[in-house]
C-alpha cells in the first residue's frame, strides 16, 4: 500500500455517518445528511486533482483524468464497509453487494438540478461536496422535496454543497430532489449503487458517449468562436 492509499483511508470519518449531528430520516424516503465526513488534511489536493472536466454536468469518473489523492479518496468510497455503513442508515442490508457507478461534476449550467427520482436502475445514491466554501443561499443547494413539481416543499431545509458533507438516499418513486438554477463551479463526487452489472454497464457505455460528445461539441464551438457551452444545446 502506498504512503498516500494509506493516508487515504484515514480520510472518512465513518462515525460521521451515525453522530448526533447526522440526520437521518425514513421518511417520505431514507435518506441522510453527515457533515465534516471528510479530513480537512487532504483538501488542498483534492482540489488540484480534481479533474478539468470538458463539460457540466456528471461525467464517468476515468483514473486517467483524476489526480492521485481523488483517484485514492474514490477508492474508499466504494470500499464495502463504506457501502454498508451507508445503506444501514438507508435500510438496504448490505449495499455493497450492488455494482457501483462512480460519476463526477466540476460545474453546472442552469439547466441542472430539474426535481426528479433518479432512474429505477439506481438502488441508492450519495453525493459528496467537495468545495472549500459555499456562500449562496438557494442556488445550488441540494434539497429534498415532497412533491415533484415544487422546489419550496421541503422534507428538511436544503443541504449547502460545502467541503465534507455527504449526503444519501435510496431511490423510490418519491425520493424527489434538485436545485434552483445554478451556473458556475461545484465540486461533487457521486457513487451509485445499481441494481445489476448490466445497469452498470449500459450507463458506463451512455456515459462514455456522452463525455466525448461534449468534448467534441466543445472542439466544434472553440473553432467556430462560439462563446456559449454547446452542451447547454442538448
């Protein structure tokens, strides 16, 4: 094990997940909030090996554009005994027995974060923040909603994407959640838990294409002198 795979698993303060600062509810659907999850010790180079995505919006996490210290910090993330402290406050009985789909999301557009479920392929979804700070109050900010079609009825007050704090659920046909129009910079790493290996397999392929599509929208629009994100069009 290298020195920083080492350190790595130091990172994740997993008693986060059930401390009384955490909050964890079951209804309208499991899910929960943990602040400060993640050492302060690693931020500086986690954010200069955050990749320089081509793109808003959630893309395949590919090694090969992540600097080591994320690379390391996503291999604990996805460690079965992580998976599982999660779903025991989801009420999954061992999580780690799904495939996982690791995506990553340097900046949004405002056309992100419509009210949705996530997809019946996904049995549970955490998100982890990963910016220094967040000053913004409303845009951007996660929020847990009651009904698909208003962003003001909240299940708990909206979630800041601030530096450590991790946040999960499991997916049903109401685990409602977005965010009021944001355009901008916002660091997340997202880990899916899937219902099959062909699940993970299918979004891997329709990720894959839509990284390079975005590359090459963004090729087209540099050569012609667009000044707007191509990818916004879609």
């Amino acid at each position: 094990m290298t020195s920083l795979a080492a350190d790595a698993s130091h990172w994740l303060d997993t008693s986060a997940l059930t401390s009384d600062d955490a909050l964890i509810k079951s209804q309208p659907f499991p899910f929960f909030i943990a602040r400060k999850i993640l050492a302060e010790e690693p931020m500086p180079s986690l954010l200069e090996d955050f990749p320089q995505l081509k793109g808003a919006g959630y893309l395949p996490h590919e090694k090969t554009q992540c600097g080591e210290s994320v690379n390391a910090l996503i291999d604990q993330l996805v460690e079965p005994a992580f998976a599982d402290a999660i779903g025991a406050n989801l009420g999954i009985d061992q999580l780690s027995q799904y495939p996982t789909y690791v995506s990553i999301s340097r900046s949004l557009k405002k056309r992100h974060g419509n009210i949705h479920t996530d997809g019946k392929s996904k049995v549970a979804t955490a998100l982890l923040y990963l910016n220094p700070e967040w000053t913004l109050d409303g845009n951007g900010c996660l929020r847990f909603l009651n009904r698909i079609d208003d962003y003001e009825d909240m299940v708990v007050p909206e979630i800041k994407p601030a530096y450590g704090t991790l946040v999960a659920f499991k997916r049903a046909e109401n685990s409602f959640h977005g965010h009021l129009p944001f355009e901008g910079q916002r660091l997340v790493i997202q880990i899916a838990w899937l219902v099959s290996a062909a699940d993970k397999e299918r979004k891997a392929r329709a990720g894959k294409l839509s990284h390079t599509l975005k590359r090459i929208q963004g090729w087209l629009g540099r050569k012609l002198g667009r000044t707007e994100d191509p990818a916004a069009q879609m």
